[in-house]
C-alpha cells in the first residue's frame, strides 16, 4: 500500500484522484489547497491531514519521513500553470508524481523537469486516460493492422459548455490555462498522435476566447477539429435534448463511439501507474508540441480543410474583449 498526498484536492478533478487512490487499497495521508471546500475527502480518507498552507504542509510531509505514514506518491491536481513547479515539488521531496493533463504548458518544461528526474531518481507520470479507453484502443488496432499506406480522414469535434464563471477563473487566462486546446483538448491530441501517429501539420483557422477549430495531419490521419466552450455552437438536437455536452469522432464517415465510460478511466490510470505502465515524460511530449503549437499560431481564416462548426459566428467575449 502506498501513501499518498494531493496538491490541488478542492479542484474539479480531486475526487476522480481520490476514488482512483481509494479503488486501488492505497493511502492518503495529507493534502493541500488554497481553498478549503474539501468536504468531499469525507467520502474517502476523513482522517487525512489538510493544509491550506503550503509551508505547513511541506513541513508535515517531512516530519513523516522515515515513518509508516511517509509520502511515497504526490498527485498534482493544481490549474495548469502551476503543475511544473508542484511536480519538481513532489519529485524533490522523495516522491513519485502522478499529474493531470496538461503536464505543463511548454515543451521545454519537459525537457526540465526529465533533468529533475534525473536529479531526484523520481518518476513523473501524466493522466492520458484516453489511451485506456477500450474504443480507443480498438481505433488504434485498427489502423495499426490496417492497410500500410492508407490515410484516414477524421473529423473530430468537442463541445462542453462553459459558463460566464469560467471567463473570471484561472482557465480564461490563457496564460494560466493555455487557451481552450490546451485546457479541454490536450488529451485528444495525445490521442489522435498515438493511434494515428506523427504530426506533420498543423494548421489553425479559428481561435478566439470560447473555441479553436484547425487542421491537424499525421502519419496515417487528415483531422479536422472544433473544440468549443460555448453552448450557443451545440447542434441544434443536442442543444433541443436538454444536453451540455457533444462528442463526436469519424472516421471516414463512421462514427467511433467513446462517451460511454469516459469519467472512470483514473482508476485504470492509477492501476497502470502503480504496475509500472504510466506514461511518462517521452510519451507526453507530442501532445504538448501540438497544442503550444496551436496557441502560438496566427489562424487563416476559412481556407482550406477546415471543420464544418469552424463557420460558426464568433460571439463577443463576456468582459467585452472581441472574439
């Protein structure tokens, strides 16, 4: 059984880490955050220290060094911008970490924290549960024992509605968050990279503050994609059906079904993790370049292969900013 502490356990992700780490007989000794509306570690470790201080509980996880309570695991479940330094944290004190998606914001922040690795003999994993999902992997056998030369074309769209709160949280600052690829789509460009495999384009048509459409090529795929925050760009059924959310992925024509089960793949991450098959530094990598790619680049507008939803109007920012 290992001992585990959370930084970040009152944000949204926390209580999927939390059964994940009960689902799995390990421990949770300690935690931190800021906020203190946490009582949801009643549901599964009551008796864990928490802290709202970071000093505090720094000092509590080294004073339970070299007793049956000392931290063998940290998970990092902070807003984005602050898992690099809460990550060499947890690896500096003698842990393990396990963090959420996105690892860090910048592809060099990688190449840093392999250096800490190195330095503390620790092992850093990230959360890219949609590699776990049997869909998915399914998609990627699929393609692998397909025909060699044969490139798919895929559209993938994505929409999960946002309210005004969202726009004065950390996750509408793009440099906290790094804009709505990075927040909401990180995970499904690991994805696309990992069964259709090395990018070898990347083009953007929309950005703005609630969505970003583009087009992506691989080794084996031509994607098209819309990834968007704002209701108002929900298909008219969806919106109709009283849904906030829509999820769809074709390929060539036919739709590839993966919303069934996509909220319970941490405890299969954390089984993975724990039996030595996470997924590390290297393998993170890719998703990274592709989304610091696509905040960095100047969209062109409706040419060329772009997402059907890309012609959606764009809608003035709530604070007033233009889209």
């Amino acid at each position: 059984m290992k001992n585990f502490a959370i930084i970040g356990v009152g944000g949204y992700i926390a209580p999927r880490h939390l059964r994940a780490i009960k689902d799995t007989n390990n421990n949770l000794v300690a935690a931190y955050d800021v906020f203190d509306s946490v009582g949801i570690m009643d549901s599964f470790y009551p008796s864990a220290s928490f802290f709202t201080q970071q000093e505090l509980f720094d000092r509590h996880l080294s004073k339970l060094k070299g007793t049956d309570k000392q931290v063998d695991m940290v998970t990092v479940c902070t807003p984005n911008y602050l898992h690099d330094a809460h990550i060499r944290y947890g690896l500096r004190m003698g842990a393990d970490v396990i963090s959420e998606k996105p690892l860090v914001l910048n592809p060099w922040n990688i190449d840093a924290l392999q250096e800490v690795e190195r330095e503390t003999g620790g092992t850093l994993n990230n959360i890219l549960q949609l590699r776990l999902h049997d869909s998915i992997k399914a998609l990627k056998a699929k393609v692998e024992n397909g025909p060699k030369d044969k490139v798919y074309d895929v559209d993938l769209t994505y929409i999960t509605s946002r309210g005004s709160w969202y726009y004065t949280s950390w996750k509408g600052d793009v440099r906290k968050s790094g804009g709505i690829a990075t927040n909401i789509g990180v995970h499904f460009y690991d994805m696309l990279q990992w069964v259709f495999g090395a990018v070898k384009k990347n083009v953007v048509h929309v950005s703005s503050h609630d969505r970003v459409s583009g087009y992506l090529e691989f080794d084996k795929a031509r994607v098209r994609y819309f990834l968007s925050i704002n209701e108002n760009t929900l298909p008219k059924e969806i919106k109709e059906a009283g849904k906030k959310t829509y999820r769809l992925l074709e390929m060539d024509g036919e739709e590839v079904e993966f919303s069934d089960g996509f909220t319970e793949l941490h405890t299969d991450s954390y089984r993975h993790i724990l039996d030595g098959n996470g997924f590390g530094l290297d393998e993170v990598r890719p998703c990274i370049e592709i989304v610091h790619d696509i905040r960095h680049a100047s969209p062109i507008g409706l040419k060329g292969e772009y997402h059907p939803f890309a012609k959606l109007e764009l809608e003035e920012h709530p604070f007033g900013w233009t889209s």
